[in-house]
C-alpha cells in the first residue's frame, strides 16, 4: 500500500481520466480504446510466451 502512495504523484500524470473513454465502433462490436490495447497487449504476452525457448532438464547452458 505504501508503494502506491509514493507512485500517485507519478502515475497522476500519466493519464488523464477526467474525459470521456474513447470507444470504437465496429458493427456490433463496442470497445474502448484502453481496452483494446490490454487485449492486444495480452495476445503479445501469450504468443510471447509460446515462442520464447525456456530451458529445460536436458538443456545445456
């Protein structure tokens, strides 16, 4: 809890969320902006994920 007192100041200034969300329209299909880039940003993480080598028990460093 701490830490999230000491980053307010820095996080504040980052966004500002006295707007509106932005929202596309596609079809049937309404979704912000925001929400779009955390979806995007969770497919590059999982297929991330899927390529990246990890090593294994019978892998040499």
């Amino acid at each position: 809890m701490a830490t999230l007192v000491l980053l307010h100041p820095l996080t504040a200034a980052l966004v500002n969320l006295d707007t509106r969300a932005r929202v596309l329209h596609w079809w049937f299909i309404q979704i912000t902006v925001a929400n779009l880039v955390v979806i995007i940003l969770m497919v590059l993480v999982f297929v991330a994920a899927l390529l990246i080598p990890f090593r294994g028990p019978g892998s040499k460093r």
